[in-house]
C-alpha cells in the first residue's frame, strides 16, 4: 500500500514538476531578463547598467506619452462599448423564441476566429481613399470626394476602434451568453409575475447576475487593449504622425525601426505591466473583490 502511495506521489509531481519546468523557462525567465534588462541601456550586444535612468526617460519621452495617450483612448471608448455590445447581443441571442440562434451565435462570433493580419487588411482596403466605402458614399452622392479615413487622425482612430470592436464584441458574448443560460428562469417568471418589464428585468436580474462575468470580460479586455498591436500595424503603422501608435507599436519600433535600444524597450513594456497591475487592481476594488 505504501509503495502505490509512493508510485502515485512520484507520478503526481512528474505531472506538476515539468509543465512547472516549461513555465519557468519560458515565462518567468524571459520576465526576469527583462526586467534587469530596463536597467540598462547600449546598442547591439553592448549594454550597462544605468539604474533607474530608462525610468526617468519615459516622463520627458513626447512618442511615450503620445502612444499612452492612444492606447488609453482606445481603452476608455472601444472597451465599454463592446461589453456593452456584447451584453446586449447576448440578451437577444438567449430569448428562448428565437430562431436560427445558432447561425446568429456563429456569425458574431467568427470575426473572433479570423486571422488578425487578414481582418486588419480587410478593415485597410475598405477604409482606403479608393476603398468600397468611399466609392459607395460617392454613389449615393453623401461625400463628393474621397474621404481620407486613414489619413486623417481622427478618422484613422475611429477606424482602429471600429475594427476592435467588431473583432472582439463576439468574444465577449459568448461569456455573457453561457452565464445567461445558467440563470434560474424562476427568476424571470417571478419578475413577469411581478409586473418587471423586459428592459427593468434586463438591468435589475441580468445584469446584477452577471457582475462577475462582466468584470472578467473587462479585466481581460484593458489587458488586451493595453498590448494592442496588430490591427494599428496593418491598418495604419501607427500613422498619420503617430495619432495611431500605441504602447505595443512604440515598443516594437524602439526595437526594430528606430536605431535599437532594447533596454529602453524593455522598460516602455514594464510600464504596460505596472497600467495592467493598476487597471486590474482599480477594476476588482470598483466591481468588488468577492465577486
């Protein structure tokens, strides 16, 4: 009996003892280089220490607080906007009248699928100055010249939220979706019996229910949000003049384009680590930390 014991506790750290390993390599290791990494400073294979000196740079950086900029406006308007899109998508999609749920549910949530490169060129030649958009709104004679949606910086924000939340919102539904399905119905036939209507029903058993959902979906969203990369890439390369670039674009160009300085790199992603920490830490004080 005490040798199967001990065949089944070996066994058992065998299970937990190399997926650990991996992790450890491949996570926490690469965090810990990283993070003496934004202590230094030099080119190519060339590096010294320079304490906190990378630190101090990102509060004088103009790019650094134009890219925080962007992203935090991406963050503050796309992100409740799509949990709330997605919640209400949800609601309609869980009517129990309601037919061809399931080729509504696939519909919303395939963008979620699509390869990111490949909606992110779709998004570009649609919104481009010979795109179907303009050549549509010249059509039904709404513009009488193209209209620059990527060359102008508003236009080209707009654009970046727009391709965010259409990629994104069907994620999100699918959450609210199962933790709709797991509500009593008593619920509601007690609330119809009650005289709630379907909107009163909506914010005052729906909703409430799924707070914790709701604050998963927008944890994981401003983390998501906060490390935006492929869509700015492929859509606008964070242009004109920036107005598009973020956090993830900036790191990327202090890499790869501008003249390389992977220690400042590393310390511009250390700021995203410290936004999400806060963010997260906001979010959970906010919805309440025991749900």
């Amino acid at each position: 009996m005490e040798k199967k014991w001990n065949k089944s506790t070996i066994a058992g750290w065998q299970f937990v003892l190399w997926p650990s390993l991996i992790i450890m390599l491949f996570s926490f290791y690469p965090m810990i280089q990283s993070l003496l990494l934004s202590f230094q400073s030099g080119k190519g294979t060339v590096y010294s220490f320079v304490g906190l000196k990378n630190y101090v740079r990102l509060f004088s950086d103009p790019m650094f607080r134009q890219a925080v900029s962007n992203t935090l406006l991406y963050l503050v308007i796309q992100v409740p906007i799509m949990l709330f899109l997605g919640l209400i998508i949800a609601y309609f999609l869980n009517m129990p009248g309601l037919r061809f749920k399931g080729v509504y549910r696939t519909a919303i949530f395939l963008p979620c699928v699509t390869s990111l490169v490949s909606y992110a060129v779709l998004f570009k030649s649609i919104f481009s100055v010979d795109g179907i958009l303009n050549r549509m709104l010249m059509s039904i004679h709404l513009v009488s010249e193209p209209v620059g949606w990527l060359t102008d910086p508003l236009w080209a924000r707009i654009v970046i939220i727009l391709a965010i939340t259409w990629r994104w919102t069907g994620y999100n539904m699918i959450f609210y979706l199962s933790a709709m399905q797991n509500i009593d119905p008593s619920v509601y036939e007690a609330a119809s019996i009650d005289g709630a209507s379907k909107t009163r029903q909506f914010f005052s058993i729906t909703t409430p229910m799924l707070k914790p959902i709701i604050l998963f979906t927008a944890i994981i969203s401003t983390n998501g949000t906060l490390q935006l990369f492929d869509e700015v890439v492929n859509i606008t390369n964070g242009g004109p003049g920036n107005s598009t670039m973020t956090i993830s674009n900036y790191i990327y160009n202090l890499s790869f384009v501008y003249t390389p300085n992977f220690g400042y790199a590393a310390t511009v992603s250390y700021a995203i680590v410290i936004m999400v920490a806060v963010l997260a830490f906001l979010q959970l004080k906010v919805g309440g930390e025991k749900d």
